[in-house]
C-alpha cells in the first residue's frame, strides 16, 4: 500500500505538463523505482530524473525500467 500527496501549492506555477511528469515521477516511486539520471545511459528527460521537467508521458526509458523491475 502506498498513499501519494501531490502539493497543489508547491507546484502552483507549474504547467499541467510539468504537474503531469510530477504525478507520474511519484508515482514511479510507488512502483519502485529510484532517481535515474546518469549520462549518458539517462541522458535527456524523463520521469525519472530529478528536477522540474514538462512531460506529459513516460519516456522509453521510464518504461524500460519499469519492464526491468517487474517484468513484462
């Protein structure tokens, strides 16, 4: 089991992307998955990587990873 609490205030003046990859990043961490965002394996952007990013949608190396941990 595992709760998520997405701060509206602290991402205030977000875009809706950048809400959505924020979403998406926690909930990766739900799934298990760690920061990944060594270069250049982890190059570019994606869920994953720290920081504030405007991604509406896993990346291909969000999904790999999560291929990897839990099967497919």
């Amino acid at each position: 089991m595992a709760r998520v609490v997405l701060d509206a205030g602290w991402t205030s003046g977000w875009s809706q992307s950048e809400r959505f990859m924020n979403a998406g990043h926690e909930l990766g961490h739900v799934l298990g998955l760690n920061h990944f965002q060594n270069a250049p394996a982890h190059a570019g952007e994606h869920w994953m990587k720290s920081g504030r990013y405007a991604l509406s949608s896993p990346t291909s190396t969000d999904t790999s990873h999560v291929v990897k941990k839990w099967g497919n």
